[in-house]
C-alpha cells in the first residue's frame, strides 16, 4: 500500500486543498514548484549544511540504559531536543525559508502553539534576515511566556489571537487570515503536517531527516536499520511524521502515534482527534476532526499547548484508517508521571509533547530484545513553569 | 428558471445583495430580516450559516457566527426556520458558509433541502472548483442549485474565465485583498482590477462584495459590475440601538436613497 500523498495532494480520503480562492495563487505556486526546489542539488547542499552547521544534525540516537532495565526492552532516544532551538521544528523552518527565498517572499507569517514553531521561525528569520509575524493564541501567549520572549529577541512580530479557546486552531485562523491579505509578499510558514496540500508533504518530507538519521544510527549501534517500534507524538503530527517517514513501507516496524487525551478521551476535555473524531474540512484540508453534529469545530483541551489541536494531519489520518499506524491516547497526568520517569532517569527534561510518547513505555510490554525508538521532539525548558506548578502540588 | 437568472435576467445594474448571519442577532430573527430586506427592495439576501472558524471573515463576520452558534443556530435548525420562506419573500437566496457544516449535513441532503424550501445557490468559499467539479456538481445541479464561486484581484485572466465559465448564476467578485470587513473607499490597485474584469467581457454577471459599506462604494462597484454586496457592514448596523424593523430600513434606505 502507498502511504504518500498522490498527485491530488490526499493521502486515501484524508488531504486536499480545500482553499479559499484568494490562496489560490500562492498555493499553486507551491503545488508546482516545491519538488522541483526541493529536489535541486543547490536546496539541497544548503539545506544540509545548513542542518549540520547550524542546527547540529545529526541529532544523537542514544541508548537509554536505565530506561531498558526499567522497560526490559532496547530503548533509544532520538534527541531532536538536542537541536538548535529545542525540537524537531527547526527542521521544517530551515527548509522552508530557502523554498521562500526561492520564491522571492521578503514577509514570514506562522502560527504557533506551545511557542517552538514561533521561535523556530522567529530564528531562520533572523539567519535570513527576512520579516517575521508570528500568529499566537491568547492563551498560549500566557502559558508559554519564555517563548514568546525568545521570538520579540529573535525579532519576530508576535500577535495574540483572541477568538475561540486562544489556542493554537485560532492561531492557524489568524495565520491563514494574514495571508489572504497579504497575498502577494508573503509565505506562510505552515509548523505541522497540516493545512493545504503541499503543506503536509513538503513538511513531512523537510522533517523526514529524523528517520532517515534512525536508520543509519541504529545499523551502527545494533546492526539493522529498523526497529521494533518507534513512537512519536502527535498533535497536528510533524516530528511523528518524520520519525515514520522512512519506516512507513517496513510493515515490520511498529509505529505507534500518541495524542493528548487531556483529562481523558471520554471526557470534554481533550485533543485526541483520532479518538473522537470524524472526518470533516478543516484549515484546508481533509481530515479528522473533532467536531459536533452540525460540524462545528470542537475547542480542545490538553495540558500541552503543541498538542492542543482537534484537527491531525491527513497522512496521521490515513495512517489510522489503514491500520498501518496504531494511535493512543495518553492524558495530562500520564505524560506528567513520564516527564519526571524520563528525568529521574536519564537525565533528560522532555518537553511536555514529547511526554506523551514515553508513557507508551508503561503501558506496553515490550520482549527483552525488542528494538524501542522514542522520538524526543523537543526539550522541557519551556514548561518548567507546568513541572514547578506540579512539585509545588506534591510538596504540600 | 433559478430566480438568479430571473434576476440578471431582468436587471442588469445596482444589484443589491445583503448578506447577514442567520441567528444573529437573536436565533430567531432571520425571517423577520429577510421579509424586511425584501420590502425594502434589496434584490438578492445571502444567508450566512454561521461556523466556528471563518478563516476568510473580518472580525464583525467572525463575531457575528460566534454570537450565531452560541445563541444555538446550527444548519439544521436554520433550514427549519426557512421552511415556509417561499410564502413570504420571492426575490432570489442564497446560502453562504464554509464547507464543513454542509459535508456533515451531507451534500446530497443540502442540495435536496435548498431545492425543497426554495434556496437558489450557495457560496462555499473553502470549497475550490477543481474539488466541486469532481464530486460535488451533480449533486448540485441536479437539484438545480447555483454554486457561486468567488474570484480576488490576484485572480488571473486564464482563472477568471475559467471561474466564469463554471459559476452558477453569477460570479462574486471579491474586490479586495483581504478577508471581508467594512473600509472607506477604494484603492487604486482596486479600480485597476475593475477595470481588468471588465475589459474581460465573461459570459455571467458579475457582483462586487468585500469593503462596500456606504452609498458611494455601492454606486461606485456598481459602475463596474451588475451589481454589489454588502456584508459586514450590514450586520454591523444590525448590532446598533433600536428595532431589527427600524435599523434594516435605516440602513438600506441609506445606501438605496
């Protein structure tokens, strides 16, 4: 079976440029212009340099020791978190900012959630030296303060967005917003593997150097490319997407999505799409959806503002519908319980997306010599104030 | 005959089309607007079916589908209140919203229900051509429904015509770079676009919406299309003091004096 997205930009039923005509024009410029660029020996020798030099790839596969015994599995980390800026993000933003160049756009517009796809934006602005607005829901702008402050240093415009749940769906509504009116200067940077076709190919593809990086590492620590199992995140679904790409044609590699439950799934405060969702129309594109009968959008809950999202990426929706990827629903306090599992130790502070994957641990059995890759998407810096929050709460 | 055609058929300048958002103000003041709006002599009502993330709305739109949704409209419910329309008004309707609450109602099942009440055409601006023309138009034409695309001013010749040639009953042109919202007049890259279109020559009607607010915008999008429409401005003057009776014939009677 085919995983990919085909010409008409779907991945099965789930995909699509559901657009407004006035993105009409920018988004067939990209449509028939981003393989072409991206597939240029001139993107490519920059891009990868620019990955190596600046960001720091290859982003280390590491052998988690004390997580395996605990686990009596072969655990590996992937440290996107390692990378410049903190996450997986900056993979996607350096690639898109050449494709914009390319394009001759001088203005950066981007939506953000927990605040890393804003800063890293905010950054490859700066290194391009190219304008930056960054589209932020009101209430992330308050719960991801350090962020925020990061984009003002690194120059970027940041713009609360007040409507809705002033999250990060009401972010990408500000975004989308911009650019229809600003057509013509413009690129959106779009963070996740959602919105319009291209959009979920051409990041799935910029953040695929995760797993294509997994393979090569692994055969030199254990001697084979694939693994038993790899698990990511998922809220639109970009660092899952990357750390998939590679392994989606390996039926043998089980790969297993993690989205935010929130307080559960069978409450109303949650962002597991794929567990409560259906398909539906969505920031241009067709996919899962949480939404009420008349097909009004659902406001999402989840104690992590990058997974705080009740749409998912088309390729995640397919992948799901498929069977050829298994999603699980890990709620606040599990990802809570696996950030400071993680800390204790390995020594390694998660970001509180990140978390989510690692509750797998304690909710599969794994065989001894099962081969685990746990995607860490990005570092806990920025939620320090939420794992504060939590000691104090222990402490009294 | 669709009583679009009728219209253009019989009319061919200062179109006036209004556009408000059913269940605002209240939840059910929608056909007190549209009896009110048909005997003020507006030619065409596009009724907007509120959603919770109008990406290509200013902030009044926006505001006015939240206060919609939270007053308790829904699809469902708004096709209910138009059941016996026909009874009151004859001039042609439209509905105009986004495409998700009309995939979940289902397409069939929306084209059927506009047919059997009396609806005329839909505007569904995230719905693109090449997506209708495959698996939307002939649950559309069957029942005899326009389906109005819009074009901007980046909107090539080549795309123009093409949206000319696919639109039903008429082609929405959107006169500005933006979302919708009220402005003050007109720019010059604006009039240039005008001038274009027109010098194009298409095949349909065609009726400038996005940015018209007072009597010198409507007369002056008139002098370069069949007609106009206006929107935020519209439901901005619904949310002033008064009777929904008084603020309609105001505001219409402003623009139409």
């Amino acid at each position: 079976m085919d995983y990919q997205v085909n010409k008409k930009g779907f991945y099965g039923e789930f995909g699509g440029a559901y657009i407004p005509e006035a993105m009409y024009p920018n988004i067939e410029e990209l449509q028939s212009r981003y393989l072409d660029i991206m597939q240029s020996e001139s993107f490519k020798k920059e891009f990868n340099e620019l990955l190596r030099d600046y960001v720091g790839r290859p982003s280390p596969l590491y052998y988690a020791r004390r997580l395996s015994e605990r686990y009596g599995a072969k655990i590996y980390l992937k440290r996107e978190d390692l990378n410049h800026t903190g996450s997986h993000k900056i993979n996607n933003t350096i690639g898109q900012i050449l494709i914009a160049r390319q394009l001759g756009k001088t203005r950066i517009i981007a939506e953000t959630g927990a605040g890393q796809h804003g800063v890293a934006t905010a950054t490859v602005c700066a290194l391009m030296g190219i304008k930056c607005v960054v589209y932020m829901g009101a209430l992330d702008v308050a719960r991801q303060a350090p962020n925020v402050l990061r984009m003002k240093m690194l120059g970027a415009e940041v713009i609360p967005v007040e409507s809705g749940n002033k999250t990060l769906k009401d972010a990408t509504n500000g975004a989308m917003r911009d650019w229809i009116n600003n057509p013509v200067d413009t690129h959106y940077i779009v963070g996740s593997v959602i919105g319009p076709h291209p959009y979920p190919d051409l990041v799935a593809r910029l953040q695929s150097v995760i797993s294509e990086e997994i393979r090569w590492q692994l055969k030199s620590h254990e001697g084979r490319e694939e693994p038993d199992y790899v698990i990511a995140c998922v809220g639109g679904g970009s660092n899952a997407a990357g750390a998939f790409y590679h392994f989606l044609d390996s039926p043998k590699v089980r790969l297993i999505g993690t989205e935010a439950a929130g307080l559960g799934a069978d409450t109303p405060e949650t962002a597991a799409t794929l567990a409560t969702g259906r398909p539906g129309v969505l920031h241009s594109c067709r996919s899962m959806l949480m939404q009420n009968e008349d097909g009004q959008i659902t406001e999402p809950y989840s104690i992590s503002a990058g997974l705080d999202y009740p749409g998912i990426g088309p390729m995640h929706a397919n992948l799901f519908k498929t069977g050829r990827a298994e999603y699980m629903s890990i709620t606040d306090q599990d990802a809570l319980d696996a950030a400071f599992r993680l800390s204790l130790l390995e020594g390694i502070i998660p970001a509180l997306e990140s978390a989510h994957a690692f509750a797998v641990l304690e909710k599969r059995k794994f065989n001894p010599e099962d081969i685990v890759v746990v995607n860490v998407s990005g570092r806990g810096d920025k939620d320090m104030q939420t794992y504060i929050d939590v000691m104090k709460k222990g402490n009294e | 005959m669709n009583r679009i055609d009728q219209l253009f058929r019989n009319k061919k300048e200062n179109v006036l089309s209004i556009y408000f958002t059913a269940g605002h103000p209240t939840l059910n003041s929608t056909v007190e607007i549209i009896k009110t709006l048909a005997q003020e002599g507006v030619d065409m009502i596009e009724i907007g079916i509120p959603f919770s993330d109008p990406v290509a709305d200013g902030p009044v739109i926006q505001r006015s589908s939240q206060t919609a949704l939270d007053n308790g409209m829904s699809l469902k419910l708004l096709f209910e209140q138009l059941r016996y329309i026909r009874k009151e008004v004859s001039i042609p309707l439209v509905l105009m919203g986004y495409l998700n609450p009309v995939l979940q109602y289902g397409v069939d099942a929306f084209c059927k229900k506009c047919a059997e009440i009396g609806i005329d055409g839909a505007i569904l601006p995230d719905l693109p051509l090449d997506i209708f023309q495959e698996e939307y138009k002939t649950s559309f034409e069957q029942q005899g429904i326009h389906l109005i695309f819009l074009a901007t001013p980046q909107t090539s010749d080549v795309r123009y015509r093409e949206l000319d040639c696919q639109s039903g009953g008429f082609l929405y042109m959107v006169a500005a770079s933006s979302i919708t919202g009220a402005k003050t007049g007109f720019e010059e890259y604006q009039q240039k676009y005008f001038e274009r279109i027109k010098d194009l020559n298409l095949s349909l009607p065609r009726v400038i919406g996005f940015g018209i607010s007072t009597k010198d915008t409507f007369e002056h999008a008139c002098r370069y299309a069949n007609g106009a429409i206006i929107g935020s401005a519209f439901v901005n003057a619904l949310e002033q003091e008064g009777s929904l009776k008084e603020k309609i014939q105001n505001y219409i009677r402003s623009i139409r004096s």
